[in-house]
C-alpha cells in the first residue's frame, strides 16, 4: 500500500516537473523573441524544474529496471558471483543514496535561512530534491535487495 503511494506521488511529481520544465522553457523562448526582456526568474525555475524531475523520476527508473547493465561483462561470471555481484551492488547504491539522505538534511536545513536569486523562494526547498532523491532511492533499492535476498540460490 505504502508503496503505491510512493509511486503515485512521484509519478505526480515527475509529470508535474516536466510540465513546469517545458513552460518555463517556452516561455523564455517567446520572451526572447516577442518581448523586450525575458524574465530573469525563468532560468530558475527551468533549472529547479530539471532537478526535481530527475529526484522524482530516477527511483521510478530503478524500481523499473531501466538503469543501463554492462551484459557482457556480467554474464563472464557463473549464476552464484552473479547473485553476489548483484547483492554487493545493491548494498553500495543503498550505502551511497543513505550517505546523501542523510548528508542532505544539513543542507535542506541550511537552505531555509537564505533565499533564491532571482524567485525569492527558500533554497531549503531547492535542496529538499536531494532528501527526495536519497529517500526514495533507499526505499526502492530496500525493496530489490530484500526480494533479491529472499530468491533461493541458483
């Protein structure tokens, strides 16, 4: 169930960044041509855009499997270093997105006392998509390594 949730909220936010990404970019391509100036905010907004999508769309993409594998390479090894190259590689991306998570909080909370240049919102809020991102990561990594290590052995 939690899950689903988690899913749907950055289905939601992936759809919504990208949206946003794409406006704010047509809008500075018609301010450049049909205005005097083009807003300086919309840089900005295009570039926290980006970002959020990528926080949001990134632990979809590896719930999904839709990370690039070196086949060549891996399938050199038996079905026994396989499953544990596999599980020590999960264990290091779960260490690595921990790390972040868990660093980012400073920076979530340093970011509340200083403010964007251009839009004037708190740059804690920039900052949260690294907290989403760690997150999010160690949940669905959690998940494929728990379910990885339940498999009985080739």
């Amino acid at each position: 169930m939690l899950k689903k949730h988690i899913e749907k909220i950055l289905k939601l936010g992936t759809i919504w960044s990208v949206f946003l990404l794409i406006g704010s970019v047509l809008l500075q391509i018609f301010a450049r041509f049909f205005l005097a100036q083009a807003p300086s905010w919309t840089e900005e907004v295009s570039r926290l855009c980006f970002i959020f999508s990528v926080a949001f769309a990134s632990p979809l993409a590896l719930k999904s499997n839709y990370y690039i594998h070196l086949d060549v390479f891996f399938n050199m090894f038996s079905n026994i270093w396989k499953r544990r190259i596999n599980t020590l590689i999960l264990i290091c991306v779960f260490i690595l997105f921990f790390v972040l998570a868990f660093a980012s909080i400073k920076f979530v909370v340093m970011g509340f006392t200083e403010n964007s240049p251009s839009m004037g919102i708190k740059m804690g809020i920039a900052f949260s998509s690294m907290l989403i991102l760690g997150i999010t990561m160690c949940y669905f990594i959690g998940l494929k390594l728990i379910k990885h290590l339940k498999k009985p052995q080739p």
